[in-house]
C-alpha cells in the first residue's frame, strides 16, 4: 500500500520523541491559560498591576518553562500534520479537504508566544522571590535565581517573610532570632541572592488577609 513512503515521509519528525515527552503538570497549564485570560479580557485591562502568587520552586520552574516547552510541542504537531497532509495527497493524487485545526494551532503558538514574551519583559514583569529567613530556604532561593537568571526571566527583588521582632524576656525568641539574623546575613555573601534588593516583612500575630491588612503590609514591607 505504500506505508514505506509514509515511514520515509515522516521520519525526521522524530515522533518517539514527541510521544514520549512527559506532559507538564495540569495545574501549570491552567495557571497558563488563566493567564491568557489576564491578558486578552477586557474586564481585566482596569488593573495597573496583576499579582500571581506561585507554587513553590518546581512547580513555577515548569511554569517558566511551560510555554517555550508547548511551542515547541505545537511547532511538531503542524509540522506532522502538514507532512500527513502531503503523503495523504502522494498516495491518493489528490488534495485532501482542508478544515481548521491547523489555524487553530497557528492560534495557539501565537499566544503561548505572547506569555513567553511576558514573562521575559522586564518592562511589564517582574519576578519577586519570598523566602524565609532559614539556611535551607535561602540556599533553594538562591538556586531558584539561577535558574530563573537561566530563563532570562526578570528578578529585582528578594522578601524575607516572618522575620521575628526584636524581643526582650523570651530566651527561647532571642535564640531563633539570632539564627534568623544568621541566615539572613547569609542571603549578603550569595553570589545569586546578593545583588537583589532586600525586603524584610515581620512575622505578625494575625492572618494577613483583606485590604486594611494587606496595605498594613504593605506599607510596612515596602516603605
């Protein structure tokens, strides 16, 4: 029947390749397609700044790495289906009804594209790393700037949240704000931490939630 020019016609696809890609995490696709959301909806253009708390360090790795992963992925699959489309008119002599998928496709590259282009603009984004004032912490922030620094993704800034207050008549507080102070002189001497603009926030006695609460800390934070 011909399957040989099939094989030959798509052999540099490397389709083992493709098939055996792990897909990213379901909840990365979905921050990505929020995104896209912020991005194209009317509703949402009042808004001066858009803030996306993310997942730990993995999870926003794969995040970065989400789009130029699934442009790639989408690049392929045109490609197949383009190559499908010419074997199919070699082996019947005859040009097989063309639908929509592939625009559909197009479509999608070029948005994903526009997130890349995002996450890259140290213009419109801007990536702020929080941690907290422990050696481990600090050790896989610095770690996470690298690879950040690697995705050429925009970092200005590094929180230190629930720093401990001063205190006096708490032996047990003196001790673990020591160590924090220890930690935190740490971030001073990292070669991928030490260059960001530091930003301490005090561990408070209550949850931080609702707008009086929230510019509190921010006023505090920022100031």
């Amino acid at each position: 029947m011909g399957l040989g020019v099939v094989a030959d016609q798509l052999g540099d696809l490397n389709l083992e390749e493709l098939l055996h890609t792990p897909p990213p995490g379901t909840d990365e696709i979905i921050a990505i397609a929020k995104v896209m959301q912020f991005l194209e909806s009317e509703e949402y253009s009042m808004f001066s700044r858009i803030v996306f708390d993310t997942a730990p360090t993995g999870h926003t790795l794969r995040l970065l790495s989400l789009p130029d992963f699934l442009d790639g992925s989408i690049g392929k699959l045109m490609k197949m289906k383009m190559k499908l489309g010419s074997v199919f008119k070699s082996l019947l002599g005859k040009e097989q009804p063309q639908n929509n998928p592939l625009d559909k496709l197009e479509k999608l590259k070029e948005r994903v594209a526009k997130i890349r282009d995002l996450f890259h603009n140290s213009d419109t984004t801007e990536f702020i790393i929080v941690t907290i004032p422990t050696v481990m912490a600090i050790s896989e922030s610095s770690r996470l700037h690298a690879s950040l620094k690697n995705e050429s993704v925009p970092v200005k800034r590094l929180i230190v949240n629930q720093v401990l207050p001063p205190t006096t008549g708490c032996k047990f507080c003196s001790m673990k704000l020591k160590d924090q102070m220890r930690a935190i002189e740490t971030i001073h001497n990292d070669s991928e931490l030490g260059g960001l603009r530091l930003c301490q926030a005090s561990l408070v006695d209550m949850e931080i939630r609702g707008v009086p609460a929230l510019t509190f800390m921010g006023d505090k934070l920022w100031r």
